[in-house]
C-alpha cells in the first residue's frame, strides 16, 4: 500500500488524464509499418471508461475515435528497462466494440475477431477481421477485462466451458475495484417529495442539476423487482413517492453474457432466476439508453423475457401486478459511467455523490442498501454492491483452436510488457480515478462476488465521518 501511494504522489494530478487531459502521443510512431505490438482490448463494457483512460495515459490522444469507447491508439514506448535507447517499441492498441465481460473471455478463449474496431487508417468502424500483425497473423481478442472471475462465464459462454483456463489463471489480475448503481428514469425526481431530493451547494451543470435522492433499492427489494417482478409499484420502494396514482417501475437488465449480470446474479439475486418481465439488453449503453427513455417490456415485447439456455429474448410478459401506467424504469450500471458531485465540502469525500456521467442522459443513481454511492463508502464497506475487476491477456501460443495461432504475448517478451503495462496503468489510474477503488485502498473485502463483505485491513480513522 506504501507503495502504490508513493507512486500515486509522485504522479501527480498528471495520472489522472481523461479527455481533459489528453495530449499528443509523446514519442510517435512513424506510420502503421513501424508497429511491435498490437493490443486488442474487447470485453467488459463497465470500464471502458477506465481502459481508454489508461489508455491515454501511456499513448496520448487517440489515433482515431469512432466512439466514445471505441478508439484506436499508437505511439512509441520505452519497454525493455534501458532508458538510454529511448522508445524503443511502436504500440498500436484497440479498444474494440466491446459487448460484455462473458463475450470477452470467450472471444479471447477462442481467438476470435468477429467485432468491430476503430480503423486506425481512419475508415471508421471496421471489423478486426482481416487486420494483421507485423508478422501477417491475424488480429483477435488478445486482452480483456472480466467484472466477475471467468469461471463465473462458464455457465454461459458457448458449449459451457472455457477451453484454456491455465491461460486466465496465468494471466488474471484483479486490476481495481468496480462498483455499480442502481439507476432510474429522472422521472422520478417528479413523483418524489421534496425531502427525498436535495439540490447540493454545489453543482457540475449549470443550476441545480445535481439533485442527490433518498430513494433507496435494498437487496430483499432487488429480488422482488427484477426476479419475481412482483414489486413493480415504485410506491412499494418508497413512502415518499407520491400515492395518489400507480407508478409501474419498468425493468431493465443486462443479458446473461454481460459480467455486470452475472455480478448482478451473484449480488442482488444471489439463487433467484431472473424474471421474465424484464427486459434484457447487450450493454451498458444500452442499458442507458433504454433507462433515459422509460423503455419496459410494455414497449419492448422482443426484449421482454429471456431464454436462459440460449439467451434469446422474447416470449416474457409484465407481471400480472404491474399496472403498466406512469412507468418509470430502473437499472444498473457500472459506476465508471457516472461522474462524481461534490457536496460543498472538498475536503471530505464521504458525502460526494455520483450523478450521470453526461448531463444529456436522463437518469439519477440511488442508494443500495441504504447507502448513496462515493468511492470513500466503498473502500469502508458501507457501499456493498462492487467487486473486483479481472483483466486477463493471452501469453499462449498454443493452436488447437481451429489450428488458429493468432497473436500472443509471450512471456517474459517486450511484447508481454506492453500488455502488463496497459493493464498495470488501469490500476495506478484507480488511485485517482473517482469512480473506482485501487484494492490496497480497501479496507474490507468479499470471499466470492456477492458474499457479504468483511474487514480486511486494521481500522483507519479515514472511515471517520465528520
């Protein structure tokens, strides 16, 4: 812990880029022929925001964007520990179009390259199909990130079992904490009564609008809205919610390849199936699409229900007890997508307070288990609803999938060390990122994702609230 803290002093404010801080890669690369090392990054949506962050950190302004997660880097980095020959190895670096964690370990597991990346020739999005390395070897998932451990996607990726485990046990880092937050439709700030909102002294829009709610979703709750839909009256979820009229919450989940599911399965449903009047959809943008506009399975009947064997969606229905009139819906998503308010007081974390990452969006995070979501109540086990973010890359270079070689890292090579360093800047950005937790920063832990958490650290008086 020493350690990384040093680290932290002695980068400064400079670690933490995001757009803000971005700049011109320091050491360029000549053009795409003078590339050493390619990196594709596809998996885990819930911390994209973090990997392109690293991202910018180690290569500057992206080579080209195609969106806001997806974008494509190049420059010139000093990996072999001889700082006298400068930098040395030219790294081209994706970060695909990423689905979800189960999609990621799968893709990488089977060296698969049917996704679509930014073209760093600037032709938009293209598939990474038909990209080659240096040597002529076709491009695939070659590094991924995982918002639960892999074999927690065995279930549910194809043929229900990962065919390379040694290389996710070789490779697997829990890089940071990854929280996550319950999030509803701003039409609830509408319904609520006046001492369920506050309007903080301070706000990152303009005005007031950083309105911070006491509306809170427990674990018991969780159960009953998304498993047995049978709490769909958003009056059930809080006496300060106005009663004159019925206000249906409509249900959006992730689809079961999404490691946020399966951390949501382990968390808030624990041995509870999911239920078949929610709906189900692919990403975390997605999820934020459909939260900002109300969308339920009243208006999305092909997203309503899921099969669990396959995954197909469709054939599900409302509850019988929704009543399908004011819906306001409800979901989650990781915390990397919110940006955090201050509450008038810098100098005191414990009462920040997460609002949606971009103030077009139309959704409000509320409290799980009583507790508002900040990175201090996260690191003291107040805020329980996280776990730690597995990132995995591929060092073998083994071809009994589909007689595929592909390209690797192998260990110990210049190319292995530009992998780990990318993945080893998403943990120093922890330290200084908002919306993650560095785990030397943790007092508590969790044995399992969803076991309950416990301390892990000696008490330290930053728990203290003021």
């Amino acid at each position: 812990m020493k350690k990384l803290a040093a680290s932290v002093l002695l980068l400064g404010a400079a670690a933490w880029t995001g757009s803000a801080r971005a700049a011109a890669c320091a050491n360029p690369c000549t053009g795409p022929s003078d590339v050493d090392v390619h990196i594709v990054y596809f998996g885990a949506t819930a911390v994209n925001n973090t990997i392109n962050d690293a991202a910018v950190s180690l290569y500057g302004d992206p080579l080209t964007t195609c969106t806001s997660a997806v974008k494509t880097y190049r420059c010139r980095r000093d990996l072999d520990g001889n700082t006298g020959n400068g930098a040395e190895t030219c790294v081209q670096a994706y970060v695909a179009e990423n689905k979800g964690s189960c999609e990621g370990v799968q893709a990488m597991d089977r060296k698969e390259s049917a996704f679509n990346v930014c073209d760093p020739g600037g032709a938009g999005l293209r598939s990474l199909g038909g990209l080659l390395d240096e040597a002529g070897h076709q491009l695939y998932a070659n590094f991924t990130g995982a918002d639960v451990p892999y074999g927690l996607c065995e279930p549910v990726v194809l043929n229900s079992v990962v065919l390379r485990p040694d290389v996710f046990d070789a490779t697997e880092d829990q890089a940071f904490i990854i929280p996550f937050s319950f999030i509803a439709n701003r039409g609830i700030e509408g319904v609520l009564n006046a001492r369920a909102k506050t309007t903080p002294p301070t706000c990152i829009y303009p005005g007031t609008d950083c309105l911070k709610l006491d509306v809170n979703i427990t674990d018991t709750s969780g159960k009953a809205i998304f498993g047995n839909n049978n709490s769909c009256d958003w009056r059930f979820i809080s006496k300060d919610v106005d009663g004159t009229v019925s206000r249906t919450i409509g249900t959006v989940m992730r689809q079961r390849l999404s490691g946020t599911r399966r951390n949501f399965n382990a968390t808030i449903l624990q041995n509870l199936a999911p239920g078949q009047g929610n709906i189900y959809v692919a990403g975390t943008g997605d999820m934020v699409t459909k939260v900002n506009v109300n969308d339920w399975c009243g208006t999305q009947p092909t997203l309503c229900g899921e099969n669990q064997a396959t995954g197909t969606t469709g054939g599900g229905a409302p509850s019988a007890s929704c009543s399908g009139t004011n819906v306001i819906s409800l979901g989650y998503i990781g915390t990397d997508r919110l940006i955090i308010n201050d509450n008038g007081s810098p100098a005191d974390p414990h009462d920040d307070f997460g609002i949606r990452l971009n103030q077009t969006d139309n959704y409000d995070p509320v409290k799980y288990n009583g507790t508002m979501f900040n990175k201090a109540a996260v690191r003291c086990g107040r805020y329980e609803y996280w776990n730690p973010e597995q990132l995995y890359y591929d060092n073998d270079a083994q071809v009994r999938i589909n007689g595929f070689t592909g390209y690797f890292f192998p260990p110990n090579s210049i190319k292995e060390k530009a992998v780990q360093e990318w993945r080893d800047r998403t943990t120093l950005n922890a330290a200084v990122d908002p919306t993650i937790v560095p785990l030397a920063d943790m007092f508590f832990s969790r044995a399992r994702p969803g076991a309950p958490p416990f301390p892990s650290a000696a008490y330290n008086t930053f728990c203290l609230e003021p």
